[in-house]
C-alpha cells in the first residue's frame, strides 16, 4: 500500500514510525513531515491546511490510504474531500469532527444523551459570561469554542481571571472566530487521565490508556501547554474505571453521533477527569494525542495500519489489539519561552549520539528543521524524549539519563514527568 500521513509534530513522527513498520506499507510519505520523519517516510512540503494540494498530491502518487494527524484539517472537511475524490482516509468527518471542533456541540451532546460532564454555559455576549461567572463562583473553567491552538482554556481560579478569559475572547477578540463563543464550565476537582478508542462508527476498540502533564513547570506550576509528557499505561485507569467510561462516556457518545446522523470514524481521545462521583469528560479530541501517541505506540505489539483500515472500513467489531507489557514514558524537550514566544533557530547538538545503543529509547522530532548540516529548534515542544522499561521509574531514568547527553542549552523540560503515577 502507498500510505500518506499528515502533519508535521512528535504524533506524526510516532504514527510514521509504527506505519513503516507494517508489511503492508509499500512506500510511506508525510506531508509536511520534519527532519525525524524524513528517516520513515518521504516528506512532501505541503501545509496540513492546504486541502486541495493534499488530494492533488494523493491522486498523482496513487495513495492508497491517507491518516491524518492533527484536528485542524479534519475539522476542516480533509477526509471528506478525500472520501469524495475516492482516496480512502482515517479521521472523522467535518460534522463528527465537530466533538473537537466546538467544545458547546461537544456539551450540548453530553446533556443530550446524559454522558457525565461538567456543568456548563454558552456565551457569545461578555457581560452575560460575567454574571453567570459571578453567580457561579471561582474556581471556574473558562474555554474557547473553536479550535485555538491549545491556548483557548483557562483554569480561573478567581473571578478576575475569569473576567479576563473571558474579556480575551468576547472583547480583545484573541482567539478570532473560535474564541466568538465561550463555554463556561463548573471546575472539577479530581485525577485528569486520557482515554483513547479506535471507532468505526458503531463499534470501538479500546487502546492504552495514558496520562500527560500539561502544565509547563514541575510541580504542576506555570500555563497549560500542549502536554510536556506523558506515560502509559496510567495506573489511575483501573480496569473497572475503564468499563466505567466504556459504558457511560464512549458508548453513548458513538451511540448518539450515528443517532444524530454524523457517525464517527477514527480515533476518539477522551480527556477525563476522575471525581469522586465518578469519571467525567473534560472534552474529547478527535485524533491521537500528543505527547500521548508517542508513548502509546512503542507499547503496541500489534500491527497499527490494518486497524486504522479497520476502523475506516466499519470492521472493527472483532478486531483484536495486543500490548506490551512494558511502561512507556516521554518526555517534552521544549524552546526557551514556550509556551509564549518560544526561541526558535538555536542549535540541537549530539542528538543521534544522546540515544546510540540503546534499543529502548525513541526520540520524535516535534519542532525542528535542518539549517545545512544543523537540526535547528522550529517551533515551541521541539523533541520527544520516549524510554520503554518494565517499571516506570526505570522509564524515566533511561529518558532522562538521554536527555542528559543532548546538548540543547536553549532547551528545557520537566523534571518530573510521572510523578503522580510514582506517588500512588
């Protein structure tokens, strides 16, 4: 098969990596790719957000199958586009992609078919947002509708930084037209976890389960990010918690898409926060997570790409993924001034030479260039640092002891990524 794989970050890398290993991958190319995917797949400089480019490139190679990686193109209509030009995709459909692509569809579907989530408004008029945040009480979660690039949440722990968010959106307009509405959610107090499934449009198949770090500091401390790490499995993930979100979150959600007339395809990442009434949803994602893939992946015995097709063709009813036992455990190499202005152009040195020998250790470009001879930081989380071991503190020893032989002083990361997970 001719496979072509979109998006440029550390998930790409991890779903290139795992594609190239399957049989059934003839030639393997991504579009745009980075210098880490270059040594998996052909990389063909074409944005994620140039739809039409994309099928153009996918009819003249005669691709076979196209995954995409990030949300932007899906919410977009990517595979719709696709489907319709007879290229078969992975990935939601722009109406299904909506879960991602609006958190209030995502709500309004929760109080619809009563899957547990946190209380909640929507607003498009500021001062309505502010009374109803006052009536409400701090702490109190204040988000952008739409897609904006992770920076549309804020956690307000008081009603002026409440205030603010939503000043941000409705007024300053920071967020363009995906910060023209706001959702204002009840603050949940609890464990965060992430769940992921395959979905076919009826059926799903459960993956790993993992936990990320999303604050920027050790210690839980700074801004949200993207995620600076992550491990799995997530010990917090019981099996009968599992069962839990299974029956009351997923099923219902699959359920009531197809009912609602958008059935969803793809892989459906499910951010939970473990109260103690029980899981609820936080939000869901409509591809794999990053950091999250990147520790899911080198977990996976089981050849990722007939599962994909599986899902995109409705088959996954009997199908059957297998896991290594092992902990995986990744760590966010980032750029001075992330999340906010992060540096970019400053020199990686020694990366090749931080992991040599080492058959347990991975590392996913995220944000980085060639400059010449150089690998150069190009964006705000640059590499994933990913480290196999039968216990979690032994993962994290071997991905830091790597980290440690990277020669990157413009670089920086968390020191305590599976903290949690170590505590219990």
């Amino acid at each position: 098969m001719r496979i072509l794989v979109i998006g440029s970050g550390g998930r790409e890398h991890a779903l290139c990596w795992a594609i190239a290993a399957s049989p059934l991958c003839d030639r393997l190319y991504c579009a745009p790719g980075n210098p880490g995917i270059a040594q998996e797949a052909t990389c063909v400089p074409i944005a994620a957000s140039d739809l039409d480019a994309l099928i153009a490139f996918a009819q003249k190679e005669k691709i076979d199958f196209v995954v995409v990686g990030p949300e932007a193109p899906l919410v977009a209509g990517l595979v719709d586009k696709l489907e319709a030009a007879g290229i078969a995709a992975f990935g939601p459909s722009a109406a299904a992609a909506a879960l991602e692509g609006s958190k209030g569809f995502t709500k309004d579907l929760c109080a619809k078919y009563g899957i547990p989530t946190a209380r909640y408004r929507r607003f498009t008029d500021a001062d309505a947002a502010k009374n109803y945040a006052r009536a409400e009480g701090a702490p109190i979660v204040v988000k952008a509708d739409g897609l904006a690039a992770g920076k549309g949440v804020t956690v307000a722990m008081t009603l002026g930084e409440a205030e603010a968010a939503i000043d941000e959106a409705l007024v300053a307009n920071r967020f363009g037209a995906a910060g023209a509405e706001v959702v204002i959610e009840e603050f949940l107090a609890g464990e965060e976890a992430s769940f992921f499934v395959l979905a076919d449009g009826k059926h799903a198949l459960p993956l790993a389960s993992a936990q990320d770090h999303k604050r920027v500091f050790d210690g839980d401390k700074g801004p949200n990010t993207g995620g600076m790490g992550a491990y799995s499995p997530a010990p917090c993930l019981t099996p009968a918690i599992e069962a839990e979100v299974m029956a009351r979150i997923i099923r219902p959600t699959l359920d009531g898409m197809a009912k609602d007339g958008h059935p969803y395809k793809g892989v459906l990442y499910a951010g939970l926060m473990l109260t103690a009434a029980g899981p609820k949803l936080i939000e869901y994602n409509v591809r794999f997570g990053d950091p999250e893939c990147q520790v899911l992946l080198p977990r996976l015995k089981s050849d990722l790409l007939p599962a994909l097709i599986a899902a995109r063709d409705g088959v996954l009813k009997d199908f059957d993924l297998r896991w290594h036992d092992e902990t995986a455990l990744g760590v966010v190499l980032a750029a001075t001034g992330y999340p906010e202005d992060p540096l970019r152009g400053t020199e990686i040195r020694h990366l090749d030479a931080a992991a040599a020998g080492d058959p347990e250790v991975l590392i996913f470009h995220a944000g980085t260039k060639r400059q010449g001879d150089k690998l150069v930081a190009d964006g705000g989380r640059v590499l994933n640092i990913v480290a196999l071991d039968r216990t979690l503190a032994a993962a994290r020893e071997r991905a830091y002891a790597v980290i440690d032989r990277i020669d990157w002083p413009e670089g920086f990361c968390r020191r305590d990524i599976g903290w949690r997970a170590l505590k219990r």
